[in-house]
C-alpha cells in the first residue's frame, strides 16, 4: 500500500514505489533496475576513494561494491514506508548505497589492525601546532577532560568515548570488535558527550565535542 504522500511524489518517484511493491515480473525487473543503479553508485565512491585505500582494500573494490550494493538493496526495500518524498526516490536510495559501502570501506581498512579499547594514547589529542601559549591551554583542558572521563563515565562510556575521539576508530568497527550494535555504540558515545558537557559546565569549560 502506498504511503500518504504518495500523490505529491514526481512521477518517477512514485512509479518507482508502485513497481517495487508490485507482484510479479515488473517487481524483478525494478529490483534489478535499483540494484543496477546502487551498485554504480558504489562503485563511484569507492573508486573515489581509491588512493586513499590501503593496497590490499584497493584491489577488492569490485566484490566490495557489489556486496555493499546487494545490502544497500535490501535496506530499501525494507524502509519504503519510510519514504516521504522530501527529495527524489532515487536520491533517497542514494543515501542507503553510500553508507553501505563507507561502512565496508572502514571496515576492511580497519580489519587488520590492532583494536584494543583498553590502551589508548591521549598523547593523539595534543595539538602544538598553535603555539606555546595554546599548547598549555590545550594541556590545561586536556587534564581536565581526563578527569571527567575517569570520574563521571561508566566504564563502557570511557572506553567507547577514548576509542572515537582518541583513537578515531569508527563507530562500526567498535562495534563489531565487541559483538555490539552500532546504535548501542552510538548511544554510549552520546551519552558520554552528554555527561561530560554537563560536568565541563560545572568545573567551568565548554562542553566535550
């Protein structure tokens, strides 16, 4: 059944959800039409991002693309009620296509090195590039910010909290080195931040990014 809005969709819009919500042949071919077209789009940004791959994630791309396109099908097809036309159809696809094939690109980048959310470096967040005074600001609040952390997070708060911002691992890499989702990593983060900004507000600095 279409959605609300379906009146106010384009036309191609809308045709495109009556295709993929029909039975039969016409439903096969408009699923290998959006795979056809998610599948170029990953292809686009992973080629994009090429030179910035290291060599072994490089010379993958070709089966990466195609998995992150079979998956970026699937989840389409799962949210169509979800689309209200605030932009074209396929743009709304678009988005789905991208995220899949970021999150195997930084997964693959990070599937052979060391994750270890235990051990981390705040030496990362130091920052001497503005200058003497700067850098004693910088320690300044750096120590503050430590203190916080140990104080008002839980432990699954500071480790998350230390992994993304100290060690810039992403988001899905945690959690899949945990056996966590990405929304329970998401929400510890989020609540990190959000403890610390009130904390920081108490001892008289602005919040944690």
């Amino acid at each position: 059944m279409l959605n609300s809005m379906t009146t106010e969709l384009d036309d191609d819009s809308a045709r495109w959800l009556e295709e993929l919500r029909s039975q039969g042949p016409l439903r096969g071919q408009a699923h290998s039409r959006l795979h056809e077209i998610l599948h170029r789009v990953t292809r686009a940004e992973a080629f994009r991002r090429r030179d910035t791959l290291p060599p072994d994630v490089a010379g993958d791309l070709d089966d990466l693309c195609l998995q992150a396109a079979n998956d970026a099908v699937v989840a389409v097809l799962g949210k169509l009620d979800g689309f209200r036309g605030a932009s074209r159809f396929t743009t709304w696809a678009y988005k789905f296509a991208l995220l899949e094939v970021s999150v195997r690109l930084r997964r693959r980048a990070w599937s052979r090195r060391r994750v270890a959310l235990d051990e981390v470096s705040w030496g990362h967040l130091v920052d001497p590039a503005h200058g003497p005074e700067r850098s004693v600001e910088h320690e300044e609040l750096l120590s503050t910010v430590r203190q916080l952390v140990e104080s008002t997070l839980t432990e699954n708060q500071r480790r998350v909290f230390l992994a993304v911002v100290s060690e810039e691992i992403p988001i899905d890499v945690i959690a899949e080195r945990t056996g966590s989702s990405r929304g329970a990593v998401y929400k510890a983060l989020h609540d990190a931040r959000r403890r610390l900004r009130t904390a920081m507000t108490v001892v008289g600095h602005r919040g944690a990014k």
